[in-house]
C-alpha cells in the first residue's frame, strides 16, 4: 500500500464507534485544533497571498484554521493507533503488507519492517506530532520526514471522510512551508537511487544540530 492506497482507505473508512464520531464532529475538531499551537504562524495575517493558509481577520478564515488543525489533531491520534495495532499485527506474525501505516512506507523496503523498526517509527511519529503542539522545528530524520507525509496524508482524508465541505490542497500547503525538500520521496521509486540508505539509516539526523530521541536514533 503506498501514500495514495492510504488516503484512500481513510477516506473511505468510517469511525467504529459513536465516540470516535463524536470526537470528529465539526465542534471537536475547532476545539482541539486549538490546541495546535506549534504551528500557528502558518495562519497569522501576512502580505503574502500565497502565505499563509488564511486570514486572521475573517471569523470563517478562523474557523477554517481551527478545522485544518483539527484534521492534523485527529489525523495525529490515528495514527499513532494504528502503529500501535501494527506492532501487534506483526507480533502475531502478518506481513508487513498486512499492517496499516507500514505498509505504506517504500514497498521495496517491507524485509527490513520489523518489530524493533516499527517501535522506532511508532516513537519517531509522537517526536513529529509533538512539534504540532509544543513548537515547530525543522524534521531532523529521513524516518520524521516519511511520517510526517503519512500524517499529512491521514489529515487530508478526513474532511471527505466526514462529510465536511473543504477546500482540496490545504495539505500541500503545509507541505511547502513544513518540509525543506522532498528528497524522501525518492524512496517510493521502483528503482533505488545509487547511495540509498537502508531503514536503519532513516532514523538518523540529518546533521550535529538536528536531534531524535534516544530510542529511534539508537543504532
């Protein structure tokens, strides 16, 4: 399954329970997009028409913000319980093919998903949903890169996925202004570039001033 299989499966998926309803309801995702603070400069006033998202000055604009962060609040829960289901889905000895948000990493690379690698994705993906919150900086690891597409990717199904009408390419956006280039998606190629580094590489920083935690950079 690659990035595109995924956001069609969110798109098409439906909450299981009332609760998980409830908590995508238009008045859930205002109130917890508010807490999506770490990011908030993308939608302050600015003389730019490109930049940022919207406009404080318009109460619609506003609310369309607090919509946007609430997608990427939910979409961010989402998959951290899915990663925590793959991790038992391999326990129990399926493929990774089988799983929901591994499978949708490089497809030539599903030997190297194992048990100790998705533990490192799983804490890899909290470290990037954290700057949501607690302020942004740069991603610092292949790995950071590769999950904060996938969430991008989760966020942008859910407005069709629950019948709320929103404008297409507000992702992208965040895209442009959060990612410093697109490098990583060379690994979704058939054919590997020369130099490719290997999974275990992902989760290394980019250089001396860029930091992971502890359990996902140890070699």
């Amino acid at each position: 399954m690659n990035v595109d299989s995924y956001r069609e499966a969110m798109t098409t998926s439906k909450p299981a329970t009332d609760a998980a309803a409830d908590r995508t309801s238009k008045a859930a995702l205002i109130r917890t997009g508010k807490r999506i603070e770490g990011i908030e400069w993308l939608f302050e006033l600015d003389e730019d028409p490109d930049f940022p998202l919207t406009s404080a000055e318009s109460k619609e604009e506003r609310r369309k913000a607090a919509l946007m962060k609430g997608f990427l609040w939910h979409a961010s829960v989402v998959m951290v319980d899915e990663l925590f289901e793959d991790l038992a889905a391999l326990a129990k000895g399926n493929d990774p093919e089988d799983t929901m948000v591994i499978s949708t990493l490089p497809e030539r690379y599903q030997d190297d998903y194992t048990a100790l690698f998705v533990r490192k994705f799983l804490v890899t993906t909290v470290e990037v949903t954290a700057r949501l919150t607690s302020g942004w900086t740069p991603l610092a690891s292949t790995a950071q890169e590769l999950a904060f597409n996938l969430l991008l990717a989760s966020a942008a199904a859910l407005p069709e996925q629950y019948g709320i009408d929103f404008e297409p390419g507000w992702t992208e956006i965040l895209a442009d202004s959060l990612f410093e280039d697109s490098d990583f998606g060379f690994l979704f190629d058939e054919v590997p570039l020369l130099g490719s580094e290997p999974p275990a590489q992902w989760f290394r920083p980019f250089n001396s001033t860029r930091h992971s935690s502890p359990y996902a950079e140890d070699l």
